[in-house]
C-alpha cells in the first residue's frame, strides 16, 4: 500500500485499498483460529475491516484534498477554463491539476448548447453557453484570463470565439498531441494561439533588416501620422533608426500621444510632429519645402466606410482630394517615393 503516491490516487488505488481490508480481516479471523486457538468473532473481524478501510480511505482523501487546496493558490497564470467536455478535456483537467508546477487554475468546462446545470466532472463545474455573449459573461464573472482546447479540431470547431477572446486579451492555448504525454509542469505541447492563427492563410513576413537599408538614411514623412495605421508604420519606423520621421496631423492630441510615445520608447529617433491637413496646399508647401522628405507614407484618410457613406462630402475632401495633393506637391518637391496606404 506504501508504493502508492497518495496525492495521485484513483479508483484503483480505492480499489486495493478495499481489497486489503477484508484480506486483513479474513487473516485476523482465521489466525484467530488456526494459529493462537483464540477464537475471534466474524462480527469483530467485520468491524475491524470496515474500521481500516474507512480510516485508509479519510487519510488519503485528506491528503488529496489539502495537496490540491495548497496547489490551486500556485498557479502562474492565473484561472482557466477547459473548452469541450470529452475525454480527452477530462484527462488534461486532471493531468493540469496534478501538475508539479501549477500553469493554470482550471475552474470548469465550457460547452456549447449542452444544458448540464450543477453537473460536475472531475469535481469541477460544467458552464453551458449559446453564443458569445454568453461565454464573455461566463469569463467575466468568474475573471478568466485563458481558455484551454484539447486539440487542433476542437478549436476550429470554437474558432468563432477565437477573434472575441483575443480582442479581449483573453490567451487562448491547444494541446497538441496525446494527453497522456503531457509533462509533468501540465503545459507540453500547449500552443498559444496568435491573431495569425485566425487569418485562413499564412501570414506574410518582411524582411525587416532590408527594408532598415534602404531607409535608415532617409527622411520620412508621414500623414494620418496619430492614426491607427499611421502611428503604427511609425513605430516601425523607430525600430529601424531612420534619420528623420516627419509626423503630419491635423488631430493635436493623438499627435501629442505618438510624439511622447517615441520620445520615451525610441529616444534616439529623430522626429518632427506637424499639426496640418493634407487639405492645406499652403501647409503641406511649407513641410515639404522645409523637410524635404524621402519618401511619404501617406495614410491619412477617413477609413471607416459605413459612417463616410453616411458624410461623402468630407470622404470626398479628405480621401481623393487630399490624396491628389500630397502626390502632386510630391512631385513638385521631387519626392523619391509615395507609399499610398
């Protein structure tokens, strides 16, 4: 019985435990009788079997009770929920929850549609959901921090929800493989899912180190400069230590924001932050005239098509008009290049 790991009993473990009671208690029975002609009662031997065995049994379940209860406050990040309710999420549920060292806290199983209210497995409760909104309430309430997937199908089954989770900066992470060769630390083979896993194709990759060549040299101008986009090509832009980053935009505060932003991350970079409408042919004489730009990136433009329906007259000034004038003061300041986004 000593041979055991009592924080990971089973069945099997009941099982022999059950079996050596009553062996027990059959030996004290007949070595009452053959061996020391003491006669011991069946009565007595019954009670001493069901005495050690409900004893061995409250021991051993006291031990797995307290392992898992100092356990579960181990976990590095933080609470868990296993998508899918088959074997296999079953098996990763308990190979994760005897983990030598804790990856996550596993509180429950998510399915979809199944109506399985105050049902448990493997002690852990058993969340139904219908649609998203429903799972984000379930990962609100209980501050879900990762969803686990046992395998590749049962993600894309759920990929759905992938895009909603990774919005939210919910990790998402699959099992590859077969569970039973989930090391001992509860996270082999777990893969964390990235937004290229949702693009249906593979993702396209730049080469960074030539691009840095050809432009590290140059003065670059960009407009829409504190848009999403544009603020983004110029933190890429500072990563490649160019020699100079002309900021054009005619929002103050987000061109404030992407100003300390790289003044703090990239305090190396040269920039210019310039408040200006690609409207303006005045405005954008004087920044070109000043600055003589390289190369332009031009991304300012009303972007979001619903609501420029909704207003054409500015879609129209700002998207073609504006457009038309960046490339034709482009060329009359003999700009090498305009990168139109």
């Amino acid at each position: 019985m000593y041979r055991g790991i009592i924080r990971h009993s089973t069945f099997q473990e009941v099982t022999k435990v059950f079996y050596f009671s009553i062996t027990k208690g059959l030996t004290m029975f007949v070595a009452g009788w053959v061996i020391f002609d003491a006669p011991l009662g069946l009565f007595i031997a019954f009670l001493d079997t069901l005495s050690t065995l409900f004893i061995l049994l409250v021991f051993r379940t006291s031990v797995v009770y307290i392992y898992h209860m100092l356990n579960r406050s181990k976990a590095i990040h933080g609470k868990a929920l296993i998508v899918g309710m088959a074997s296999n999420s079953i098996a990763l549920s308990y190979q994760i929850a005897n983990a030598q060292v804790r990856q996550w806290d596993v509180q429950g199983f998510m399915v979809r549609g199944l109506k399985m209210k105050r049902m448990r497995v493997n002690g852990l409760p058993i969340f139904s959901f219908e649609n998203t909104e429903e799972m984000m309430c379930i990962i609100t309430r209980y501050r879900i921090k990762t969803l686990l997937f046992d395998s590749e199908e049962v993600f894309d089954a759920h990929r759905d929800i992938a895009t909603e989770c990774i919005a939210r900066r919910i990790k998402l992470f699959v099992y590859q493989g077969p569970v039973e060769q989930i090391e001992t630390n509860g996270r082999r083979a777990m893969r964390e899912i990235q937004v290229e896993d949702l693009l249906g194709r593979k993702p396209i990759f730049l080469n960074m180190e030539t691009i840095g060549c050809e432009l590290r040299e140059k003065t670059i101008m960009i407009t829409g400069a504190a848009g999403s986009i544009g603020s983004e090509i110029v933190r890429q832009l500072a990563k490649l230590h160019v020699k100079n980053i002309v900021l054009f935009d005619m929002s103050e505060s987000p061109l404030h924001e992407i100003r300390l932003e790289i003044e703090q991350g990239f305090p190396h970079q040269t920039i210019v932050p310039i408040v200006g409408d690609v409207r303006s042919a005045a405005r954008l004489d004087y920044v070109l005239k000043r600055f003589h730009p390289d190369i332009i990136f031009h991304a300012a433009a009303y972007k979001h098509v619903p609501l420029m329906e909704e207003n054409p007259c500015e879609a129209v000034l700002d998207n073609l008009i504006g457009t038309s004038l960046v490339a034709r003061k482009a060329i009359e300041y003999k700009v090498e290049r305009v990168v139109m986004v």
